[in-house]
DNA sequence: CAGCATCCGGATGGATACTG
DNA sequence: CAGTATCCATCCGGATGCTG
C-alpha cells in the first residue's frame, strides 16, 4: 500500500495540514495531475485519507488524513528521519556499487 | 527505494538469517527469480544487503543485511506492526468504499 | 544452485483535451 | 479549481530456455 511511489510523499505533507489538489502538484516534484488523483483515491479506498469538498464555485477540495492514516504517519517518520539521516552514505556507496560494474564490465569487453 | 513491490518483504525476512537465492523464492509468495535478483542487486547497490558468494559446487550465495541494513530494518519494524495491526481496519474500509463506489455508478448507469 | 538473456503481453503513467 | 477521459509509448515483469 505504502510500495508506490508516491504515498509516503504525500502522507507526510497531509500530517502537516489539509493539502489541495493543486498544491499537491506544486509541492510534489514529478507528480502528475493522474497519478495524484489515483494515489489519493487509493489511500481514500483504504480509509487513510479524507476527502472534503466545499462545494463552492470555484471547487475547493482539500485532503486530510484520518485518525488511522495519522497513526500511520507516526510510524512513517522514523523512516523519513532515516532516509535523510543515511542518505549520504547510500549515495556513496551506489558510487562504488557502479564504479565497480564498470570495471568489471570493461574487463569483460576488453579482454585483451 | 523501498518504494518497490519486493523490498519491504526481503529486508525483514533478511533481519532473522541470512538466506539463500531458492529460499526466497520459496518463502516470499509471487516473486520471480528475475524481480528478486533485480530486487537484491537494486539493495546490495545501497549498501543495505552483502551478497556472499562461498564459490563452491554446486553454488552457495547467501545475502545478509549490512549494518546500515540492519538499521533500516529497525525503522521499518514498526510499519509491521502497523499493517498487522491495522489489516483488519483497512480491509473494510475498502469495502465500503468499494460499495459506495457501485452504488454511484448504477446511479449514473440507470438514471431513469 | 544461482542467475543471465530473451521474448512478449499487459499494465503503467505521461500528455492532451475536455467538463462542471 | 478539480478533476475525468482518452490515446499511446514505455516499461514492467512473468515465462522460458540456457549457462557455469
């Protein structure tokens, strides 16, 4: 539920405060208008997310996060601690990873 | 990164032993040798899983977690608990939402 | 046993145009 | 503003066959 690639964007930005449609897009880099809508739907479908509609003219829709998709979100911060916490030592060591594929990519190409 | 369908079932079941290529294939229902070979190469890349390699015949690989693995898994111990916890919850809310949904579309599919 | 290479259908997701 | 609908190229991932 969490394994796609935009939930655990947009949960933590709804712990901070009701988002709306188009901040979404503003605030998360890459998204589309599509897959915003289908993520939401889905963690709307799974009781994590509430949708509020104003019913006004312009539409003003905003999304919030239920009791149950806060909790959620309280055992997601750990994670986001850790990424930002490790996020240096994965990048170096993806460096190495690739370094080395490399050179054994040239041993293989170049044998002589 | 663990944004993917198979990293989150491979990391936990890595923090109780290391295990062996046919053993994952056995225990984690639905992979295919090819996802799950992408799936490790993908985390061995970050430093967060060692593959060792006994070079015996017939082959002997087995994959561990690294410390910075094994501190991964600490933070994502907690969303287990959450899922198992919560499974129950989340599967009814589906449902309902899921009714909700029919309900709407024989609204617009019979409007007579 | 471990895993690579290839083929291939179906799912995914972006772009665009349109609606209330 | 907040979406839906459609088109369509790309990618994903399963199945199969092969190798050391």
């Amino acid at each position: 539920m969490i394994s796609t690639k935009w939930a655990l964007l947009i949960i933590p930005l709804l712990a901070e405060r009701p988002v709306r449609n188009n901040e979404f897009l503003r605030l998360i880099d890459g998204v589309s208008q599509k897959m915003l809508t289908q993520t939401l739907r889905e963690l709307e479908r799974y009781g994590l997310v509430e949708r509020i509609d104003y019913r006004t003219v312009p539409p003003h829709v905003e999304y919030r996060l239920t009791p149950i998709g806060r909790s959620l979100n309280l055992v997601l911060v750990p994670i986001d601690d850790w990424a930002e916490k490790n996020f240096p030592k994965l990048l170096t060591a993806q460096q190495d990873f690739d370094r080395r594929q490399e050179s054994e990519a040239s041993v293989r190409t170049k044998p002589l």
